[in-house]
C-alpha cells in the first residue's frame, strides 16, 4: 500500500564483489538527479555475501545519502535470487532493475520521472556501451525506426496485430528485456507477476518473469535517450569463459522462445535479434580462442542451433558456413591466435559478450 512516504522509485541493485565500482555507480544517481530529491526515490541494495570492501563503502555512502537501504546475506545465492529478493524488498512504486557497475547520465530524472506519473507498465532505457575504464565506445538503441526528440509509446493488446510490429521494430533481445539496467517496472505489476524459481542460475528468470506482459494490455514507453553508460568488460557470468557465457544466452534464449513465444513470426523475430547480440564474430572468435577440442565441438552445437535449426535467413546460413571455414583443430587455433587481438578489438567495439 503507497503511503505520502512511498518513494515514487526505487533503484533494485543486486551485488557481489564490487566494490571498485559501486560507489561510483551510486554517486551517479544520487548526484545526477537535477529534479528528484531524496524522498522521490531510494536505492536498495542486496549484497550476495561480498568478500571485498562493498559493505564498507556502503555504510560511508548510507552517512551522505539517507535515501540507501543495504542488506548483507551469509553466502552468495546468484543473480536470479538475489534480483528477485532485492525487487521484493523495493517500496517504490516503480522499481528500477540496475547494475552494481552501471552508471546514470547527469539528468536521469527530467526524462524518467514524467513518465512515472503516466499509467505505464514498463519503461525501457537504452544504454551507451563502454569500457571497463567507461570511455564510451557506442550508443546501443533497442528499436529502428525512432526519431530522437521524445519517447516512444507502445501499446501491446492481446490478440492482435501490435505485438508483432513490437517485434519487427526490435533490433536486439534487450527489447525483450534481456538487459537488466535497461528495465523499470511498475511495482505492483512486478509483484503480480509469478517468480520464475525453475530459471534460477539461468541469468534469466527476471525476462521469464516479465515476458508474460508481451500476451496481454500492457503499456510499454521506450526513453529512447541513452541514459545509462554500461560497462562492459565486467561481465560476472564470463568466469568460466567466452564459449560458457555464449551457451548461457544461446541455451537460456532458446528456451525463453520455446516457452512464449508460439507464433512462427515471434519465434523468428526473436531468433534474429538473438543473433544481432551473438554475431559470427563472437563464435569466430571464441573458436580461434577455444584451447580444448571439448570446447570448439560444444561452440559447433550452439552455432548450429542458433545459425542453422532455427530456420534463419540464406544470409545467415552462409555466416555459419563462413565460420565452419575457420579450423577446427586446436593446433591449427595455435597458429591463428596471433589474430586475436585484433579479434578482441572489434569484440569490444561491437560489445559481443
């Protein structure tokens, strides 16, 4: 129940480990505000058992910023959990899913908070791609086709025609909510909607919780202003290398799709905006990297799935045979890996995981 002391939103941000960054992330909301003060939103933190210094810098940011709540757990229980408890824990009326490295533009508030005060289901921000220094490599847009002087409205009906055009819009999956920053939610429809506990430990279950907001009147505005600065280079879920953090989205993306998405034109669109966030350079450069023969045949199985089963374009069949040129022997890789860095720097500027 809102109270005249509910904040209108509240900042949901799971952490673990890091402490060398979340300061800054902080001090990027808590200063960027031009329009908000303190009592418009809180920020609420789960820490997932952190070994580093996060508790620390949090206490000393909670003395500056009355509006920060933090809660420490005994052990780490993953992301999926961990974002479902923080949400739980939120008591804005919108709740702001966001990164523990992820930074807000000066001015965040004049573009979100009007928007607050709408009847709005969800809101989508589109992030700008940097480094893990944050010097910007590029700005990511979700949707074609949006010209760049005010947010964009969409409005999905059930049953009709607006889902697709939804979907032929989209460029990448962050369009289906793939990019947790990029997601602020109404409260009471988050709360409504169930918790996705079979995706936990998939690095999915906040998209399967809120995907159901696709199949019925749901009010979706996109910012269309790149609000956030993403770092990339950071990525937690790359701790057991490149070709493991590619399965966790071909593997976890595959099943989101068999799940909701039944009409051939959905599972299509979906498809090839799984493909335009894993291009062929993510799979030519994971496979020239691979150092085990294990690990270029689980690569081989993901490609085909992505590239090939899931009835994909001319275009796209002949990207996979482009990449099935490259050899497959891990002492041929020896030879080529020289071509890595080169690889590495387009990998960043094209921010493929």
């Amino acid at each position: 129940m809102e109270t005249k002391n509910t904040p209108l939103l509240s900042f949901a941000i799971p952490t673990y480990n890091f402490g060398k960054f979340i300061a800054e992330t902080i001090r990027s909301i808590e200063d960027g505000a031009e329009s908000f003060n303190l009592s418009h939103f809180e920020i609420v933190i789960l820490d997932g058992g952190s070994t580093d210094n996060t508790e620390d810098i949090i206490f000393d940011l909670a003395r500056q910023y009355k509006n920060i709540r933090y809660t420490k757990q005994a052990e780490r229980r993953g992301i999926d959990c961990d974002m479902n408890t923080v949400a739980e824990m939120a008591i804005g009326k919108y709740i702001w899913l966001f990164a523990a490295d992820d930074l807000l533009e000066q001015g965040w508030d004049r573009n979100i908070g009007p928007l607050l005060d709408k009847d709005v289901e969800l809101i989508l921000v589109p992030p700008i791609l940097c480094d893990i220094q944050m010097k910007t490599l590029h700005q990511k847009p979700m949707f074609q086709d949006c010209v760049p002087e005010g947010p964009v409205e969409f409005n999905i009906q059930q049953g009709d025609a607006s889902l697709r055009k939804y979907l032929d819009r989209a460029i990448n999956v962050e369009a289906v909510f793939s990019f947790m920053s990029a997601v602020v939610v109404k409260a009471d429809i988050w709360h409504k909607l169930p918790v996705r506990v079979d995706y936990f430990g998939s690095c999915w279950a906040h998209c399967a919780r809120l995907m159901p907001l696709l199949y019925r009147k749901t009010k979706i505005i996109y910012v269309n202003q790149f609000l956030i600065r993403k770092r990339c280079g950071n990525d937690s879920f790359m701790e057991n290398g490149l070709i493991s953090r590619i399965a966790l989205s071909v593997d976890g993306w595959d099943r989101i799709i068999k799940e909701f998405f039944d009409d051939a034109f959905h599972r299509k669109a979906v498809y090839r905006m799984l493909r335009k966030d894993l291009p062929i350079l993510a799979f030519i450069y994971a496979k020239i990297a691979a150092n085990e023969i294990c690990d270029i045949r689980r690569l081989n199985s993901l490609m085909r799935l992505l590239y090939v089963k899931r009835k994909p374009s001319l275009a796209t069949r002949i990207n996979y045979m482009l990449y099935r040129l490259i050899p497959s022997s891990v002492v041929l890789n020896k030879i080529i890996r020289p071509l890595l860095p080169v690889l590495t720097q387009m990998r960043r500027k094209l921010r493929f995981v």
